[in-house]
C-alpha cells in the first residue's frame, strides 16, 4: 500500500520533460541574413526574449520571422539561397516538423518558393530539452557548470555563454 502511495507522490510532484523554444530571424544593415533560438523552456514566452536577444545582437531588428515553438523534440530548419554573390537579404525558408527530413526538405521548398535558386540548409536542430548533472559521482570533480549556459554555434561549431539562469 505504500509503495503506490509514494509512487503516486513521486509521478504527481515530478516536472514534465517538455521544451518549447523560439527562433527570431532577421536581415542586417549590410543584406546578412541572422537569427537567433533558444530551446528547452517550460514555455514559448519564456524562450521568445532571449531568442530574439540573441538575434538582436547580431545587427538585426530580427522582424522577418519571430515563431515560437511549441512542442518536444520537433525540429526547426532555415535555408538560405546560397547564390554568388549574395543577393541582399538572400531568399530563404523555414519549416518546423516532427520530422528531420520533413523539415529540412520543406525549409528548402519554402525558400526556392521565396525566390532562391541555389537554397540549401544552413540550421537544424532539436528542440529538445537539455539533462543537466550538477555532481557526477566517481569523477572527483564536484560541482559542474550547468551545460544550459553554453549554447553550440551553427552545425556545433564554437560554443557561446549564456547569460543568466544557473550560470556561475
């Protein structure tokens, strides 16, 4: 009997595995195409701002696409028109699905649609939520910074550090 009890307790007090997110994309001064995400939030208002932060600080207004992303594990992609030179404010796409293929195939349709001729997929990800460890027993290297506080660039290149939240 108390082993269903303490079950109970246990699945009512346990916090749900969701990640809404949002992407904000603009175009700067000088015709580059930007954008800015952020994934694993409770919620879309709580991942909008620093998205659009995010974008903002690369020289953009961020006004051609502020989309919030509602659900766990669906997958968003942008494609840019990759012609040379560079149109200004190149053509692009997004799409966000369930499916990675779907995604990416549709993002590219979408900006061939917009007028590109040479589109191709320059982001794609998860939004997913992120597992944090703060001890890992046996390393011997106590308290860890949160992972959350480091977010990969383009394809994993480069790492940048988030403000706020549990980074120290």
């Amino acid at each position: 009997m108390w082993f269903w009890l303490l079950l109970i307790a246990c699945l009512g007090l346990s916090a749900p595995a969701w990640a809404d997110g949002a992407i904000a994309v603009g175009c700067t001064s000088n015709g580059t195409i930007v954008w800015g995400y952020e994934f694993g939030y409770n919620s879309v208002e709580e991942a909008e701002p620093p998205a659009l932060k995010r974008c903002q600080a690369m020289g953009s207004e961020c006004t051609l696409l502020r989309l919030g992303l509602a659900g766990n594990g669906a997958w968003v992609a942008l494609a840019l028109d990759q012609t040379v030179p560079r149109p200004a404010c190149s053509p692009w796409g997004h799409y966000y699905s369930a499916s990675k293929e779907t995604a990416a195939k549709n993002a590219v349709a979408a900006c061939v649609k917009n007028g590109g001729h040479h589109c191709e997929i320059t982001f794609l990800e998860q939004n997913k939520p992120t597992m944090t460890y703060r001890y890992v027993p046996g390393t011997g290297s106590g308290r860890q910074k949160d992972p959350r506080c480091f977010t990969p660039g383009p394809y994993g290149a480069g790492a940048v550090e988030r403000e706020g939240g549990n980074c120290w």
